[in-house]
C-alpha cells in the first residue's frame, strides 16, 4: 500500500526554490569558474581579530559570558539596538527625538531578510499589491510569491525609482479601484541590488510624500531596505528616508551588519513606526522569540570599542579597489561597443549592465552557456524582475558583482564575458 | 487630518502578544521575587570555557575564521548536521542507513522554535486541526492561534497523552468529517513543558502506527519535540518516535542545543521525512537563508571534541540536584495536604501540580497574588491548555521550574508557595 500523500498550505505551494539556484549548481560543476553572480562579501577582510577580542572579552567575565549565553529578548539586546538607533540619527544629521523615535522603535532579526519576511507576514493577505523598483532585488520577489503578493513595477533610471512613473501608478490603482490592495512601497535605496543605482537626494522626501498623499483610506508604507548604505566609496552619505517621517508613520529603515561586517553573524536591524512595533515583536516571538544572542553582544562591543568603524574606512578602501577594477576593465573590453551601457556605482557590490534588446541574457538564450564555457558567471537581468499583467521582462540585462573576487580575477572575468559575447554583437 | 489607519494581514490579527508577559512583568516589578516560573537554563554552569576555546581555535586560523564569517547555508553547516543525525541514531542504537537517512534530511533553525514555526506554514491553512496533549507547550499553542488552527487537545496519563483517547478522538474526528483537516499530532516527549511527563516506551511505537492507520486520505504527520531528551536524571533513555518511522514518512524529531548547551547559541536541529525538506528549506530560504553561522561552526567544535558530552554529564548532575531540592521541598511543605499531588520529573525542568478542582491558580484568582505577595512566581497550568468546545480548561494546576535558581532559593520558594495556600485549602 502506498502512504498517502502530504497536504501542503496554500504558503507551501506558492515557495518556490531559490531562483539562483540554478547557477550555484552551475558554478559548482565548472572548476576554474570566475563567479561575478554571487553577492556573498569579501572574506579576506573580515575583522576577525576584532571579532576574537571581543569574544574573549564577554567570555573572559562571568557576568558578561552569562547574560551572552542566556537567551535573548525576542527584540534583541537593548545595548545594540540603542547604537543601531544612534548610528542612523547620526548619519541623517538628527536625534532620535527629533524623528519621535526610541530604543523600542528598533528590532533586531536574523539578518535584516528576516524583517523582509515577518513585514510582508503582518502586512500582506494573498492578492495585495507591493510596488517594486525595476529591476529589484530578487529574493525578496521569492518573498513576495510566497506570501501571494501581486508585485507592480515601477521603472528606474540613473536617479533610483522614477517618482513620476510611481505617481502615475498610483493613480491609475486608484482609479481602477485597485488601490485599496497596495500595501507597501518597496525600496533598495542605497547602491541597489541590482543595479549600483541610489535613489537620488532630491527623491528622497518626494517619495514619503507620495506615500503619505495616497494613504486616503488606509496606509501605504514604505520599507527603505538600507542594507549597502555604509559600503559607499564616492560622494557624501544620502540622507535616509526615515528622516523624512518626522512622526514615525510611513517608513521603515532595514539594514544589516552582514555586508559592513561579517554575514556568519547574521544580524540585521530595523526601525519601525510606533504602530508596527507590537505585531512585528509579536509575530517574532512566534518565529524564534528573539535572534542568536551571543552575536549580538559582540557586535555591540565592535561598536563601543570604535573597531566596527575603522574596519568601515578599510573595507570601503578595498571595496573601492575593487569597484575601479572592474569599471576599467568594462572600459577596455566593452569600449569598442558602443551600444553597451553598464552603471557606475558609488557603492555596494554591483554593476548593471545593458546589451542591445535582441541579446538574450539568461537562460535558453546564447550568452549564458558561452559564458560558462569561457569559465565566467554573471546573474541574468530577468531575475530581477516579475512579469506585469503583459508577462514580459527585459531580458537583456546583466548583474555582476564585484564583492568576493580580487582585481585580477575581475579583470580576467570581464575578458572572459567580453569573449563570450564575440560574433554575438549583432 | 489624522493619518489612515494600517491595514494588518489575517496572520497579524491572528496574533498575539505571549502569554507570559502578564507574568515576567510581574516578576520585574516584584524585588526579591523567586521566580520558579521561568523555563530559562541554569546559567552558572554554561560551558563557557569550552565555548572560547573553540571560537578561539576557530578565529585563530584563517580558513576557518573566513568559513565561520562568511554566508553558511539554508540547511545549516553540513558538518553539524552530519553529527546531529549521528547522535540521534545512536541514542536510538540504530543507523542513518536503516532509517532511510542522511544528512540531507537534517536542517539548521534558529531554535528549534523556527522549525515549529516553519512545519506550520508549510502544512496549515486557516481551519486545520493539531492535536495536542492537554496540557502542552503554550509557545507552541501561540504559533498555532497566529496561524489559524484548531487544537484539540488529548488527555495525559503518567505515560504521557493517552493514546486511547488519541484513537476515540480520531475516529470522532473520521465520522464528522474532520479529520481531512488533521494535519499533525504534536508531542514533547520526553520529560515534558509543562508537566515533566515523558510518552512511555510501549507507545512510542504505537503512536506512530496510529498516524499511519487514520492517514487515508492524507498523510498525518506526528512532531516530535524531544526538547529536553539530553536532560535525563534517572532511568534508560527512551527510543525516540523517529526510530519507529524506518520509511521516514511520519515523523519529524526536533530538539535544541539551548537548553542542554547554551540558549545564546540559538541552535536546533530536526529530522525531516524526505518530502518535507525542500518545502521547509525554501520556505526558509524566505525567511534568513540560513541561521546564524558563527554558532554552527562553534556546535561542531563542542561536539567534535567531546567538550559537548563532557557538558551534559556534568549538567545533569546540576539540575538533578536541584530537581531533588524541589521534589523534597514539595513533600515537606506540602506532605500535610494529601488532596495535592505533583509530578516527580526523571529529567527535564518542571514540576506540575494539582490542586482540588476549586482551586483556582490563574489570573484573578486568590492564589497567584498572595503567592506574589509572599515573593514567589509560578506559572498558572491554564495556559498550557487551548479551550476545547466546551471553552472549559483545568484551571487548579500550576507549572514549577526547577531550571534557574539554587537548591536553597528552590526551597525557601517552595515554602513560600505553600504559605500562600494557607486559608485557602478548604
């Protein structure tokens, strides 16, 4: 007799696998691979005597290694969340009172990915509608599908999100009675992934306010995922979106510790309006009632003990580096065609590039199978983007990332991509 | 203008606040309180020592401080789960291979809370049904309200829930035409939260075999939350339900390194039957992609160099000291009331008590504020149970935990317990 068969949630049946998971396996099975798609960090620079000294240091006290070793609180340790609250008023040129905020406005969460998903939980019903930047980070698309979410694009250009597209979404979801499903403008907007591109300055307060002036019958948010803001390289710090929601109402900050710092801390931190404070802490004490303590008392100890700053100033200096190697040779090699365009980002981790329409980027089409036979991988373009009611995404577009690889094997990478495109021009 | 109201998700009205926190602020506000409420771990004897020396040895040498720094993996690091799944099978004295097997079948979470959390979402829709012994792990009954299922609770015995009247509310279930909405049958097997009750041997197997006889339709899969397995004070060890389940279809085993290890470590583990592990695993994709790392490589460490087992040995005599200091305080102090009785635990943390039926230990009752009077906390049994139909749930029993403070606190609560009884008994 055969068993009977599992019966899975309308949750289980809309996740789906990871949509890179195809080319990790691909990566996997090519030894040699130069891999300019994963977006993992630089682990040749991460602080680790810094890391083991402040170890020892709650470990080598019997009341420190204690309260380090105990469970947590499902929001996290007091002591970081005050210095995550600091650290932004500070870089916004404000204070905590000045944006009606406090130490229990901020949640820490297993990497800042976690609070992408208990938001959308408290938030969402099957059939709401977020509004994304296209392209946009595509695990968070993963999210999004599972909780039953209808993702509507909204176009970027050199300045981040278009504002005027945004509006003019807007309006139309208003006028065809759609707008009561919107819930939450979504926004990488520092460096994004996966275009390098910043939402630029003067958008910046125009976005809050065109949240603030379609939430008529009920409140649409704005999650400002924050996580490249420290990796700048070129030009002053923008200000944050939360600066601009003087009464706590319309944005929530998320960032992390794991691109600045270390990602095998997991640690990510947000802060939240007063009224989602409660159903987040809630729900997380549901999830895991508060993320791995011990990790938490040693970052707060990198950031009192000034170690979490200086390792910022080198790792942007090595980082820099890295960002000119493969903007230079993206000159060299792709110079000659000009119909290829590609971002120069002021931070983060990625270039986006644009080939002409006709040429396929992902798979099925040409580039990517001779790309991985020259021994270089990129991230197809599409991924970052969720088909609109016309089913159609670009699918010329690359994402490549400058994070693990170093300045020669950079170079080496794009001479490699640059080859797999030859008799493919036109 | 008032700004528009958020608009919450299904799952956060569903939400609620712990049930507990009634309580742990009571407890802050009461200086000099005894608290034999909470179910934290004794932190006088984490493994502390042994802990620096790993990271230490860890962060000494570069590879694998790049290793323990860098992204781990959804599933957890492969050489933790390897040594997971080893311990299991072997406390079970059989093998991963006769089991159907492999280290593909264990994942990582944040606690082994996360798994609870993550079974949910993979298995229920609003409406589902869980049974559960009566009474049972309330974090757990939070989970299951926030996601919009049904307990039905089956009575205890010495023996653990009493697999009769599992059977007699099956078959009731089948003839309603219910039981197509019974998705899981949850136990805390061993040494139980909150009664200290372990399932006996001889219905172990059983227990299994009768998820297998009702799943017709569809499959009903039995959690088996063995928490407080490596807390064992007296006695063999009892097989776990995953021995029993040697098509590994029925049965999910899931534990924790909290409370045997350090709860700062935030690490469980579970065995999953093979079609339930890409479903978990992407679904926790959407969550984190992975629990905190650094602990991970820190678990294997312990456990490669037998600090782990070397920890266990001596805990047990640590808490098996204090469970003899409460069982003795309870004979002592409450010896002269013959119409008491109380659990006499051989592992785990907690003592549950029975008072007479008119007894009333829960909020609003005489009890709980003279007990906060005289300076001691314990936890009211109604919480361990979800109202049935009837909406009637026990409400003269009560939770002790002997986990935090010394035998000699353990004691003087005690008596302090029984003063607050004194004028009520009749």
């Amino acid at each position: 007799m055969s068993t009977a068969p599992l019966r899975f949630s309308g949750t289980a049946r809309r996740t789906g696998d990871s949509p890179i998971s195809y080319y990790v396996q691909k990566a996997l099975e090519t030894p040699g691979l130069i891999s300019l798609a994963a977006g993992l960090v630089d682990e040749s620079h991460f602080p680790v005597a810094d890391i083991r000294e402040a170890m020892n240091d709650i470990l080598g006290e019997a009341k420190s290694a204690k309260a380090a070793l105990q469970y947590g609180s499902t929001s996290g340790l007091p002591a970081l969340r005050e210095q995550c609250l600091k650290r932004v008023c500070h870089a916004d040129g404000t204070t905590p009172e000045a944006l009606n905020l406090t130490v229990n406005n901020v949640l820490l969460t297993t990497g800042s990915q976690q609070m992408l998903y208990l938001l959308g939980e408290i938030l969402f019903d099957p059939g709401d509608i977020v509004l994304c930047e296209g392209p946009s980070y595509f695990v968070y698309h993963g999210v999004l599908q599972s909780q039953g979410v209808k993702v509507i694009t909204v176009p970027m250009d050199a300045g981040g999100m278009d504002l005027n597209a945004l509006e003019a979404t807007l309006t139309h979801l208003q006028s065809t009675g759609q707008i009561e499903r919107v819930k939450l403008i979504y926004t990488v907007d520092y460096f994004q992934n996966p275009t390098g591109l910043s939402l630029a300055a003067e958008r910046r307060p125009k976005l809050v306010d065109i949240a603030r002036r379609f939430s008529t019958g009920h409140r649409i948010l704005v999650l400002a995922d924050s996580a490249y803001r420290e990796l700048r390289y070129d030009g002053p710090d923008l200000p944050g979106l939360k600066s601009f929601d003087p009464s706590n109402e319309f944005v929530i900050y998320t960032t992390t510790f794991s691109k600045p710092c270390a990602p095998g801390l997991k640690t990510g931190y947000s802060i939240l309006p007063h009224e989602l404070v409660a159903p987040v802490a809630n729900l997380k004490g549901s999830h895991d009632f508060g993320s791995t303590n011990l990790v938490q008392h040693i970052l707060t100890r990198l950031i009192a003990s000034g170690a979490y700053d200086r390792h910022i100033v080198s790792l942007r200096e090595v980082y820099r580096t890295k960002r000119d190697a493969m903007l230079t040779a993206l000159s060299n090699e792709f110079g000659d065609w000009p119909e290829v365009t590609w971002t120069k980002p002021g931070g983060g981790m990625y270039v986006w590039m644009t080939f002409p329409k006709h040429f396929r980027t992902g798979k099925g089409g040409a580039l990517i199978e001779r790309a991985l036979k020259n021994g270089v991988l990129y991230i197809p373009g599409e991924l970052g983007y969720r088909p609109g009611d016309d089913g159609i995404v670009p699918t010329n577009e690359i994402r490549l990332s400058f994070g693990v690889s170093e300045p020669d094997t950079i170079r080496e990478g794009v001479r490699r991509l640059r080859a797999a495109c030859r008799g493919l021009e036109a």
